[in-house]
C-alpha cells in the first residue's frame, strides 16, 4: 500500500493544528490518471471549482480552470504546484491552498488543505490513479500558519490523520476498495480485512440508525453527505467518527466511486457532551435558585395557608419536577386534601381531574402515610409504574394519571414546629434526582413549611383579632323615625386589631347620636384607645351636650390623661327643632366629610366645622359646630378613610367616587342596601383592603 513519505510516526502536538481543517464539510475529491497527467473523475464540488471544464482535462487546465494559488493568493511554479506533483506520482502531504470564490465585484478566494496519495497498490484500475482531497478550511492564522510552515514532517502528520477511503457503488453491496493507513489506525483494521465489505461492519450497539438511514439516502441519490457515528474498532472500543462521503463521476457524468474521509472526533464530541453536561447542571442549578427564590417570595406573601398549599405545585413546575402534587394533613396525619400542578399546559384538565381523587386511596400508599404521619421527616423517592399509581382510582382520576404519566416521585414533607402540615409530590418521571435536587426539594419543602405555618398562624390570631375587634362594635338600636346601618370591614394584612369605629345613640331626650372615629394605628393598643374614646363620647353624648362640646371635651380629656396618640371622628346629633324639622348637627376632628343624600337635591358634603385631629393641640380653642336639615327620605353616610383611600386613589378622588356612587343609588333603597352599594361600588375586594373600614348609614323614613 502507498504511504506517504515520513508518515511513519505521529508527533503530539500534530493534532492542535487539526482544527483548522474542516472536516464536517464536503470535500472536493479528483482522482487523477497517473500515466496521462489528466483529472478523470470529480464529484461535485470539485465540478463546481472549475466550472464548465469538460473531462478529462489535463491537471494543469483544472488547476487554472479552479484557480488555484498558494495561500496568499501568490502563483506557483507548476512544477511545484501540489496537484502537478500528484500527477507525477509523488505524494502530497497536506499543503494548504487557494481557490477563486470570487465574482466581477469580488476577489474573494477560498482557503483548502490539499492530500494527495497516488493509489499504486490498490485494485485495478485505481492502480493507475491518484486521489486528491481538498479540504475547506477555517481559521485563517492557522491557514497563514501552515503556509509558513516549512516542516514537512508536521505538514504531513496532520494529512496522516486523515482517514481515506474508497468504496465501488458498482459491486454488490458497495464494498471497500482501498483504504490508508490512517484508517488501519483509526479503526484497528488492517487492509486485508476491509477491503472486500461494506464499512458497516464499524457499527454497533450505539450507532445513531437514523444517521446511518440518512448516509444510506444520500449515496442513494448521489449525493455529498456528512455524518457522526458511534462506532467500533476492531478490538470493540467505541469512538465517534466523522464521515464525510462523496460521489466521484467520469468525464460521461457517471459515478464511479465513493471517496470517504473519516477523522476520530471522540475528544470533541465528549467535550461537547462534557460542555453541554456542565451547561445543563448550571441551568439545572440556576432553576433550583430561582424555584427556591419564587416559592419563599410568593409564600410569604399568602396569609391564607390553603391557598399557600394549593398554590405550591404551581411555583415547582417545571424547574423542580415535570408535574407535582400537594396533599394536605390534619393533625392526626390523615389526607384532607390535594392539590396538583402540571408544567405543561396541555395536561391542565388532567391535574383537576387528579385532585377529585378519592383521598381513602392515598392512605394505601405506605410511603406516603409515613411520611404524612410524621414518622419520616427527610425527602424520599419512590418509584411508581403506571399500573401501581393508577390501582384503586376512578377511572377518571386513572385516565389522569395515565395521561401525566408517573416514574421517579420525591416525597417532601412540609414541617414547623415538629409538625408534618403537608407532603409535596415532585414527580421527575424517569430522571434520578441527584444530591443537589434532593437538597433544594428539602429546602422548598422547610420554607413552605414555615410559610405554612406562618399562615396559620394568622389566621389564628386574625380570627381572635376580629373576633376582638367586633365585640367593642355596639349592636345597632331600633330608632323611631329612622333606618340604621353599619359594617365593620377589617384589614387584610396584619392580625392586629385596628382602631376603627362607629356608635349610634338613642338619646334619653329623644335625639339620635351618631359618631365614627379612627383610631390610628393597627395594634392592641390602638383598639384600645378606641374603646377609651367611644365610652367617653357616649358619656359625654348622654349628657345631652352638642357636638361642639363633645368633640372640645373628648380632644381635652385626651391629651390630659394622654389616652390616644391621635385620633379622627365625627359626631352628629340628630333631632326635631322648634319648628318641627329634623335637624342635623355636627362637629369633625380631623375627619373626612360625612355625607348627605337628599332626594331631588342629590349629594351634599358636610365639610364646615372641621377641627384638628383628636390629640393634637388646637389653634384656637374649642371645635366648630354646624347643621343642616335633613329631610324624609334623606340619608346621612358616614365612614372611615379605609373606605376610600388606595395606592392608586387618594383621598379626594375617593370622596368624589363616593359621591357618584350615592347618586347613582335607587331612590327607594333602605340603608342596608345603600350600605351595600357603598361597598360594593369602592371596595373592589373585601379581603384585600389595606386599612380597617366602617361605613354608617342613618337614613331618615
């Protein structure tokens, strides 16, 4: 077999130059007559180097015909030049060339590594040729690097890289013809073996079938194909294989030959598969961070522990597990509750199918009810086959499950205060989670725990709060002439009391006492003082005192025994003058307007006598007083800031939406369905409200 002059042994630092040559793109294959000195087969890329030039064609008229120069795009000596040495019989080593690319309106040149090898010990008639590869290449320093390079030795180590090969479409089963002796060291194969067979025998467990179907297409249809393969030496080892295989044709258009090039990529493909291993563990890392950072952010905002349960699954998926489940627990370790979640859109219908389970079937799984119990406190996988998750459901439920399909499930309790509240289901299916995915799963499944918790805690101390709260509310009296409501409507956040109140008095001298205040502040404290000012108003009202003087020696008894830091209210008192009128009369501290709904008339705002806020020292002394009449059919509406007062609304805009409201109410409305309208047309959701709300109405039949 014809090798190559000084091939014979491989330098080390030969293969740094390989990247330069791109061996993942067709390349332009000749094979030349030796005797003649004539190109005689091309395929088509080499056709397209020099178009239009019949074969066969002398080498020196494909060469000019292709352009071809050195690598700077300098002319050579023809007896010099690389293919008119191949046509001579001598071997080319790798010599890095050029080629015209160009057009009228450019001078581009296209950079090739050039190997030719006379093929004097193959079969006949490729005795009498010579193949020429010519390469593409990238990197241009490294181009202008071997151009420079003198050392032929290195030159040619890197063309002995290269595995030749030559294959004849015309025998049965398109066998090997010749092959070099890179590919005896490549493969392990000698010549004597391969030549002869089909180079499928380099294929075993691990060949990509769909590659080698695509390799089977293009020979089909005489067509350049590039492929890599997993493939095996003849002593077994596996190494990835880059194919590069063309179709070689005669002067009559006609294919004669396979030319393949093969070069063993393992190192880049495993470093690829090694990159893009290390990329998928930093995503991996990145979505366990960020799935830790959406749950503690999403749960520490949710004061209702059902809805923080329900809403868990949702914030796991997808970066956690492909799908997860919540089953909630009560006290004594039962399931109560489930809750599911799937990170495909598709299979929404299917995670509410799954939560209509029947929770007795949960009990029957031993994992689950251990670590439900509390007698397992640690993350734990189970592996569950379709047919095992499925046992006992409905058949809706089934379908489900079937649908979402099970696998590798990771069984997170959801723990405070020694206490399992929870368990979450992470669901990988086939994937086993590592060291760090069991670490961030415990670590989602300790701050949903104490999220949990947290948010029962509320509702403890929220309920009792309110409960609180609503027991220093009088209950409403039953006032001739008059129709009386009122609502209470507490803070959504925060489970301390707020400050917030109203009163209605039937007074001993036939008159009717109304007051609302705010206390500020959202504490014990703050209900407090609140229950400190409404006994001292009502003391002060039930002596008969105008409400001037009522608000002058509440202010007063307030900032002398230092009762409240600051305060707002309105008191109204209400009764028949001389002439028989009902009469309104009133005095605020530092309160909103209360207002008027006067049939026929429409809204009036009761912005006179208006003071400073309880607790702070007055101007000038004593509280202003003013009145208006109030006639049948009229309603007095009175409230508190939190009716009115958003982020995104204040105060004013608050009054003047009020207002529009009223107006907008029916004229025959009593004052609970006017109370209701009130809320209804400012409140956008009673459980969202930022501050403590009370709303009065008095309206007179």
């Amino acid at each position: 077999m014809t090798e190559i002059s000084g091939l014979a042994e491989a330098e080390p630092t030969a293969g740094a130059a390989l990247p330069a040559v791109v061996l993942d793109s067709p390349a332009a294959v000749l094979l030349v007559d030796l005797g003649q000195g004539d190109v005689v087969y091309a395929n088509h890329l080499a056709q397209q180097l020099a178009p239009g030039l019949g074969l066969p064609a002398a080498i020196g008229d494909w060469s000019r015909a292709a352009g071809l120069r050195d690598a700077s795009g300098e002319e050579m000596e023809e007896s010099s030049a690389p293919l008119q040495r191949v046509a001579a019989g001598e071997p080319v080593a790798g010599e890095a060339v050029s080629a015209a690319r160009g057009s009228d309106a450019t001078e581009a040149r296209e950079a090739l590594w050039v190997v030719g090898i006379p093929l004097t010990d193959a079969p006949p008639p490729l005795a009498t040729r010579a193949l020429v590869v010519m390469l593409p290449m990238r990197e241009q320093a490294a181009v202008e690097g071997l151009r420079a390079s003198s050392d032929l030795r290195h030159r040619a180590v890197l063309a002995s890289d290269l595995s030749f090969s030559i294959s004849d479409p015309h025998r049965e089963d398109n066998p090997l013809v010749w092959v070099n002796p890179a590919f005896e060291r490549t493969t392990g194969y000698t010549s004597e073996q391969v030549v002869g067979k089909n180079c499928r025998f380099l294929q075993g467990p691990g060949t990509d079938r769909a590659a080698v179907a695509r390799i089977a297409q293009a020979l089909r249809d005489d067509e350049p194909v590039t492929e890599v393969l997993l493939n095996h030496r003849a002593d077994g080892t596996a190494f990835w294989n880059e194919v590069v295989i063309s179709p070689v044709f005669d002067a009559d258009g006609r294919l004669t030959h396979h030319v393949g090039v093969q070069s063993d990529v393992t190192l880049r493909v495993e470093g690829a598969a090694e990159r893009d291993r290390a990329l998928e563990a930093a995503r991996r890392a990145n979505a366990r961070l960020e799935a830790l950072s959406r749950v503690s952010e999403a749960l520490a905002s949710r004061f209702d522990s059902h809805e923080a349960l329900a809403s868990l699954p949702g914030l796991v998926v997808p970066d956690l597990a492909g799908w997860a489940f919540v089953v909630e627990a009560d006290t004594q370790g039962r399931a109560v509750g489930v809750h599911v979640a799937h990170g495909d859109p598709a299979h929404v219908e299917d995670a509410a199918a799954m939560e209509r389970v029947d929770l007795g079937v949960l009990q029957r799984a031993p994992e689950l009810v251990d670590v439900l119990s509390g007698s397992v406190t640690s993350p734990v996988v189970i592996d569950l086959s379709t047919a095992e998750g499925t046992e006992g459901l409905e058949p809706e439920a089934a379908r489900a499950v079937e649908a979402v399909r099970l696998g590798r499930v990771v069984l997170v309790p959801l723990r405070a205060r020694g206490r399992t509240t929870a368990v979450l289901g992470l669901v990988v299916g086939e994937r086993e989670p590592n060291q760090a995915d069991l670490t961030t799963m415990a670590d989602v499944g300790l701050r949903a725990g104490l999220a949990v918790d947290n948010a029962r805690l509320y509702e403890r101390e929220h309920a009792a709060a309110l409960t609180l709260q609503r027991s220093l509310l009088p209950d409403l009296p039953d006032l001739d002439g008059f129709d009386v409501a009122a609502t209470y409507l507490p803070a959504s956040v925060g489970a301390e009391v707020g400050g917030d109140w109203y009163d209605v008095l039937d007074l001993p001298d036939g008159g009717v006492g109304v007051a609302i205040g705010d206390v500020m502040g959202h504490d014990l404290q703050a209900a407090a003082a609140m229950g400190q000012l409404r006994s001292v108003l009502r003391s002060y009202a039930w002596s008969g005192d105008e409400p001037g003087a009522v608000v002058r020696q509440l202010d007063l008894l307030v900032r002398g025994l230092g009762m409240a830091g600051l305060a707002t209210c309105v008191y109204a008192r209400i009764q028949a003058d001389d002439e028989g009128r009902c009469v309104v009369s009133y005095a605020k501290a530092g309160h909103p307007p209360p207002l008027m709904l006067v049939p026929g008339e429409g809204v009036h705002r009761l912005d006179q006598a208006l003071s400073t806020p309880i607790g702070v020292a007055a101007a000038a002394p004593g509280a202003e007083q003013a009145e208006l009449e109030m006639r049948p059919g009229s309603s007095l509406v009175l409230y508190t800031d939190g009716l009115l007062e958003r982020r995104d609304r204040p105060l004013r805009e608050g009054i003047e939406q009020l207002e529009a409201v009223l107006r907008a109410a029916p004229a025959d409305a009593d004052a609970a369905a006017l109370r209701d309208l009130v809320v209804e047309g400012l409140v956008d959701d009673v459980a969202a409200l930022d501050d403590d709300t009370c709303v009065l109405i008095v309206r007179h039949r």
